[in-house]
C-alpha cells in the first residue's frame, strides 16, 4: 500500500498558474487537475495610514464628481431652453418643403 501512494506521488506534478499565481498539482497520466491550492492575497495597503489617505482621497472624489452633476443640472435648464430655441430657429429658416413619400417616387 506505501509502494502504491509513492506512485501516486510520483505521478503528480505542480505547476504555477500564470494568470492567478495558483499552485496547481496535476496528475501525469490523465492530464487532470488534483488539487489547487490558492496564491497568497497581496495587500492592497501596506499600512493603516495609506488606507485611511485613499480613503480621504477617494471620499475627495466622489464630491468633486458630486459637485459636478449638481452644477450640471443647474444649468441643465439654460442648456436645453438653448437647443430648442437653436432647433425653433432652424425650423422656422428651413423651407417649407412636403415630404416624400416611398409612393411618390414611383
């Protein structure tokens, strides 16, 4: 039995993955996947001080973008009596002009 999981042992192979850094242990004979085993998780900070200031940053930001769309849609109303008074006074130089129609053209 000891003889029979030293082949099995033997048989195996790992294998990095090259995406996730993942150890995979494959087995040789039928190309299978045995166990995989997780890449350790990087820290996205590396102390207590940096998250705290990208989170004042990122809290700068949101009200900056905040900020932003209030003054939009202050002058959202100014914008849009403009266009339509462009678009009256395109309507109004335009020829009166009928439209065709798919029948008149035939």
């Amino acid at each position: 039995m000891l003889s029979v999981m030293a082949q099995k042992k033997e048989s195996l192979f790992e294998v990095a993955c090259p995406d996730c850094g993942a150890m995979l242990k494959i087995d040789r004979s039928t190309g299978l996947v045995v166990s995989h085993t997780p890449a350790p998780r990087k820290r996205t900070f590396e102390d207590l001080e940096m998250a705290a200031k990208a989170m004042r940053e990122h809290e700068e930001r949101k009200e900056s973008i905040f900020k932003q769309s209030v003054d939009a849609e202050r002058n959202k109303a100014d914008l849009l009596e403009k266009k339509f008074a462009e678009a009256l006074r395109k309507a109004k130089d335009a020829p009166d002009v009928k439209p065709l129609r798919e029948f008149d053209l035939d």
